[in-house]
C-alpha cells in the first residue's frame, strides 16, 4: 500500500514539475471571450436595425462589453 502511494505522489510531483511557466486562468480567458462575443452580437444587431436610438444603444452595449473585456485583460496580466 506504502508503494502505491508512493508511486502516485512521485506521478503527481512529476506532473506538477512538468507544466512549464505560470498557470493559465481559464475563468478570466473564458470571461473575456464571454465579453467579445457579446460586444460582437451587440455590434451585428445594431447593424441589422433601422431605428437609429436602438443602434445607439446597442453599439453603447457593444462598448461596454469591449471594455470589461480589455479591463479583465489587463487585470489578468
């Protein structure tokens, strides 16, 4: 049993030895591209209307979400 855990500490050692450089924060990547996919929504919708105060508007969301995206960006760096 001894061996066993032994074994499975000195695998779990030597995965950790192989990652190479810091980590990744997969939340904050996946957030991000959260933000551009939404920003690119908003910015197709507000293409595809005829009422100039909805595009307004729906390019404003647009930008909003462009800069949570870049402040997310910036913090994760």
């Amino acid at each position: 049993m001894k061996k066993i855990l032994l074994v499975a500490a000195t695998a779990g050692l030597m995965s950790l030895a192989a990652c190479s450089g810091g980590t990744e924060n997969t939340a904050t990547e996946a957030a991000i591209e959260n933000h551009e996919a939404n920003a690119a929504i908003y910015e197709e919708a507000a293409d595809n209307t005829a009422n100039a105060t909805v595009e307004n508007v729906l390019e404003n969301a647009a930008d909003v979400e462009e800069n949570s995206a870049d402040a997310l960006e910036a913090n994760a760096q």
